[in-house]
C-alpha cells in the first residue's frame, strides 16, 4: 500500500504544516507521493529535498524584510508575497532549495492549482527543480503554464 501526504494552502497557516513535515522527516517517515497547494507546494517541496528546517529558517530570516512581503511588496507588486524574492531569489541565493536532491528523490510530487479558463484543477508532477518548478509551485492559477513532468 502507497503513502501519500496532502498539503493544504493557507498562507502563514502552513508553517503548522512545515514544523509537522520536519518531525516526519527527522523520524524518517517517508511517504511515495505529496500533493500540495499553495503553501502546501511551497513548503511541502522541502520533504522531497530532504531539508528539514528551511521552511521555519527563511521565514524567521525574512519576515521583517519588504522585500520578501508586506505591504510595500502588496502595493509594488501587486502580492503580498514578492514573486521574484520569495520563489526565486531566496531559493537560489538567500537560502539555496537542494534542486538535485528533489530530483534524485523517487518521491512523487504534485503541484495542485486552478485552470483559471475551466475553474478545473491541474495536477502537475514536478520531477525538475530550478525556475520553471518555482513558477509552479508560486502559482494558485495556472494561465495554460506548461507541465513540468520528464
């Protein structure tokens, strides 16, 4: 029998979730598949890269900064989180996400967002990291975005 973790969405609500997903990982408990929407894909990638804490670590590092989220970003960018901050710079440059080791991991894992021409979801199996895989998991709406599988 298969074991799979779904992973809500919800903003700042996931951190419950990621100091969960780091209990599991330190008690190697490792699941065949996550799903995850929202915060779920963004902290849940973590899991299959195996890098427990980073989740609680970059928040804690970048809560105060407008540059990662806030106000300056909502009116700036138009989101309360800072795109290009948060899903690529921090990353790739702050807080490096381990791209090969998702990569080498057998772990599925899916990317859950909105089809915003059908209302319908799309589940994406992300077997890359790197920017196209962070486009993925920073989307809530997915405008036709290409899949990311093999």
């Amino acid at each position: 029998m298969k074991k799979g973790l779904v992973l809500e969405g919800g903003a700042m609500r996931g951190l419950f979730t990621a100091g969960v997903l780091d209990v599991l990982m330190q008690h190697r408990i490792n699941p065949d598949g996550i799903i995850g929407v929202s915060a779920g894909a963004a902290f849940g990638c973590n899991y299959k890269s195996g890098q427990p804490g980073r989740v609680i670590r970059y928040n804690k590092r970048f809560a105060n900064n407008s540059n990662y989220c806030g106000m300056r970003s909502l009116l700036t960018t138009g989101n309360l989180y800072n795109a290009e901050f948060a899903y690529h710079r921090v990353p790739t440059e702050f807080d490096l996400f381990d791209n090969e080791a998702f990569e080498h991991n057998p772990m599925e894992y899916y990317v859950v967002c909105t089809d915003i021409a059908t209302g319908l979801p799309v589940y994406n199996l992300c077997t890359k990291g790197g920017h196209a895989f962070y486009e993925w998991v920073r989307l809530r709406h997915c405008p036709s975005y290409p899949a990311l599988s093999k």
